[in-house]
C-alpha cells in the first residue's frame, strides 16, 4: 500500500489512517493503532516492517530465503540418496531421515512465500491471515510443523546418545517406534493447537508466523521446554564422558593396557576406567556429526523463539502503551510520514536488523548443515555408479575365460573361474556354468590319473594353470576324549596315531605327495 495515498476527511495525520475506512476482513488484531480521541483512532500503515525498518530489509529476506531454497536441495538430495542409494554408501538411519525431513518442512515455510510473491495487506492497515491468505495458511503451517518437528528429533537424537554412552542401552526395534510416535505425534498435535487457539498472520516480513493470543502456551513455552531438556541431557552426555576421561587418566592398572574390550568373564557394567573410555571414544567418533547438528538446529530454534517472542511481547507493549513509540511518532509527524530520518527512533519497536538478518539465515542454513553433516562422499560415488551403471555394463566382459589374467585373481579372492563341463575348455554361453565355491560341499573337481596328480602338485596341470584340490578331502570331527577346562591331576598319556588321524608311515613303494602332507 502507498504511504502517501490520501482518504477524503481523515482527521489523521500522515502516514497515519483512521480506522472507521476499514471494516473487518484480514488480522484486524495486527493493526497499529493509537487512540488520539475518544472517537478517533489512527493506525499505522501495513506493512509495519515498511515503517520500522530499512528498504535493504527486504533484500535481507530475499536472501535468507534463497538459502532456504539451497537448504531444500541439499534435504531432497540427502532423502533421495537415502531412498534409492544403498545403505553401505548412505549410512542411513530413521532418526537422520526424520530430522532432515522436519528441516526440509520448516524451510518450506520460507521457500512458498518466495515462489508466491504473496500480498502482505488485507487493505491499508491490515495484514492478511490464514483465513484471507492460502499462502500465509500453508508458510505458517510448514514453519510450526518443521519447527516442531527439528526440536523433537534432536531431542530423541539426543536421548539416543545419552542412553548408548551413559546407561549402556542399545537402542533398538521398541525405540524406534517409540520416537515415530513421539516425533511426529506431539508436532502435529503442537501444529493444532496453535493453528487453533492462536492462528497465523503476516505480522514479520512475508512469512507468515503465530499470532500473539495463546502463544506462550501452545507453542514457545512447550517447543522451549524440549529444547531445554535437550540440552540438559546433551551437556549430561558431555559431563559423564569428562567424568569417564579423567578417570582413565588416573588408572594405572596393567590389565587394561593390552585391549580396549572388556574381557571374556567380565561384563561391560565391570569396565575399568581405561576400557569404559575407550569404549565412549568410540561412540563419540561414529556419533560426532549427530552430536553437531544437534547443537545446531537447538540453537537455532532457541536462538529464533526468543528473538520472535521478545518481537512479539514489543509490539504488544507498544499496543498498550502508545508513549514507548511517542518519540518515533512524533518523528513521523514531523517529517510528514518520511521514515529514514526515525530509523533511529524505531528500535523501541522492532529487533534490531542485524539480529533479525542472523536468525533468518541460521534458519535457511539447516538444510545445508545437514548436508555437510550427515551427507558422505560416498553418496556422490555412489550416484555415479548409478547413472554410470548401464553404460558400464557394456564394457563388462561377457564370460572369464580359463586364461583370465592373474591381476584379476588377486584383486577379488572371491572370484573363481567358471569351466565349462568339459575340462579346459572356455564356457560358452549356451553351458550352464557349475559354480565353485568355498561353501559348497558337493562340488568335487574331477579324478585325475597319478601323472596329473603328479603335476598337479609340482604347481601346473595340463593347460598350464594352478588347480589346488582344496575339496577332495573332507575332515571329520570328533568331540575330544580328554579335556583340560577344570584342574585335574596330570595323566598319562599315550600316543596313538589312529586316534589323532595322523598320516601313517609311508610305506616303501607308496608315493608321497610333499605339498599334501599338511592335508589331514
């Protein structure tokens, strides 16, 4: 709206409009008025932010904005790769997934307004709300949404942690479904509540936030309680681990110095100092990067609520007490509605704009801390092996023939050459292959005579290659006769060559393979 736009018969001065030209419609509770009469109101134009603050404060905005559109990239990119991606390449886990997803909700909240170029204003003096506005409904929503949902899954991250490290719980199926209940349970129930009992409007800069009524209690008082418990146990974590480090420092005992694992006949709840460390060390290393965005997304959902509400509490006062803003209207009547000379005079009613530029980029930048965070480069290569996948495949060998290269052998021992039924012959495509492995039992290589066997074990066959008969025999076990688990008396024990399945003496004319004396 113009500031300068004139009203036949109105008995405000400028920039100021009385309110009787305007009638319902829009948040008519987040008008600025003053009462200068008994019959005589006179309310500031909207925006307010117009009046309050700097030309350069919309720039500031746009740019926070444009950082919650690369925050969304970054989130879509972490979800897809988390989707489509092997688990070996992404390290996925439910509690990663369901943060990066309540991020990528609460920067929706700023992205819509962008791409929607919403109007602010109902009319002169009032700002739109989500019953006038499907914009300022659907930003409002994804920001409380988003907002509610960043600070429930830090705080079960945090509760996750605090259990592996300081109670020795491991965290499994039951606590999974636990926090999908409470996770996105209390958020949407957080969401309702104050949709209903306090509503959204355009009331600081072109998103939409929370109204004023009911707020304290069904949004900020609840949404800072979690934060606070959150970082309560987060710095609990901390002070036990402090605790753990200390006390390895002291230990001197000897038995703790060879391995960093709890032995065989102590449990974990008996740990030595040294051990214990070690052990939260090694918690720590895997869990570095949770612990990070934990602290984080809790700044800056604290560092946000209490900007905003020390914002809204203002504007309230203001609403009350029309002589905190008397300097800076006065100003205004003075320079006959021009706002740059009462700039100055303004910060009795707004938050000063270097604060306001820090929070909305800490906000914008979520999703790209996540990205950095919680993102591999291993999803990288793993994309590129995707997309690279079918164009590859043409370059793969259709079969290994029986002069494959050595090179190939060494680089993978799980590969076996495929043979044909017909023993040194190249496998064709129209033989189904006989695979040998390791693991299966039944599968022999064929009988040779004596002279194969022969040069078989001098290294080479027929066709040139090694062919070790690792199958041909198999070993059967039988439980011990003797056992010396429990102190006994010594006894006398005699050497039988049949009951230790040792190879006889040779006899004159038998051959004697020397590369198969360690086979039993």
């Amino acid at each position: 709206m113009s500031s300068n736009q004139s009203f036949a018969g109105n008995p405000c001065p400028v920039p100021f409009v009385q309110d009787t030209f305007f009638t319902g419609g829009g948040f008519v509770e987040g008008r600025l008025c003053a009462s200068v009469t008994a019959d005589i109101r006179c309310c500031l134009p909207c925006p307010m932010t117009d009046w309050a603050y700097p030309d350069s404060f919309k720039t500031v905005g746009s740019v926070a904005q444009w950082l919650s559109v690369v925050g969304i990239i970054c989130c879509v990119f972490l979800l897809i790769s988390w989707a489509v991606l092997p688990v070996e390449k992404t390290f996925r886990h439910y509690l990663s997934i369901c943060l990066t997803t309540g991020v990528l909700l609460m920067s929706l909240g700023f992205v819509i307004p962008l791409a929607a170029q919403p109007e602010e204003c109902f009319d002169h003096i009032t700002p739109n709300s989500m019953q006038t506005s499907s914009v300022c409904a659907a930003s409002g929503t994804f920001l409380l949404l988003g907002g509610w949902a960043g600070v429930m899954w830090v705080f079960l991250r945090a509760v996750s942690l605090h259990l592996q490290i300081c109670w020795q719980v491991v965290v499994g199926r039951n606590f999974m479904w636990f926090s999908q209940g409470v996770g996105w349970g209390i958020p949407v129930i957080g969401v309702v509540c104050a949709l209903v009992f306090s509503g959204v409007s355009f009331r600081f800069g072109s998103t939409c936030h929370i109204n004023h009524k009911n707020s304290l209690a069904d949004l900020w008082i609840p949404l800072l309680v979690f934060a606070g418990l959150t970082i309560i146990i987060q710095f609990a974590t901390f002070g036990y681990c402090i605790k753990v480090y200390l006390a390895s420092l002291a230990d001197n005992s000897a038995s703790t110095e060879g391995s960093g694992l709890p032995s065989y006949t102590n449990s974990i709840r008996t740990m030595t100092p040294k051990q214990a460390y070690r052990r939260v060390r090694r918690v720590i290393e895997l869990q570095w990067r949770g612990i990070a965005i934990v602290l984080i997304i809790i700044t800056d959902v604290i560092f946000f609520s209490i900007v905003f509400v020390f914002q809204d509490n203002t504007v309230e006062a203001v609403k009350r007490d029309q002589s905190i803003a008397g300097d800076w209207i006065g100003c205004l009547l003075q320079n006959t509605g021009k706002k740059e000379p009462c700039l100055s005079k303004a910060a009795v009613l707004v938050v000063n704009m270097k604060t306001v530029g820090a929070v909305l980029f800490l906000l914008g930048m979520n999703g790209i801390w996540l990205a950095l965070l919680l993102g591999r480069w291993s999803m990288v290569t793993g994309w590129v092996d995707l997309i690279m996948g079918p164009f590859s495949d043409r370059n793969k060998r259709e079969f290994v023939s029986v002069d494959a290269r050595l090179d190939d052998l060494k680089k993978d021992t799980r590969s076996y050459e495929m043979l044909s039924r017909d023993d040194g012959k190249t496998m064709d495509d129209s033989v189904t292959p006989s695979v040998v492995t390791p693991v299966s039992p039944t599968a022999k290589l064929p009988m040779r005579s004596p002279t194969s066997t022969n040069n078989r074990d001098s290294g080479a066959s027929n066709d040139g290659r090694r062919t070790p008969d690792y199958f041909g025999h198999t070993a059967r076990y039988h439980a011990p006769v003797r056992s010396f688990s429990s102190p006994r008396p010594p006894q006398t024990v005699t050497w039988d060559a049949r009951e230790t399945y040792a190879r006889s003496p040779p006899k004159q004319d038998e051959y004697v393979n020397p590369l198969g004396l360690n086979r039993i």
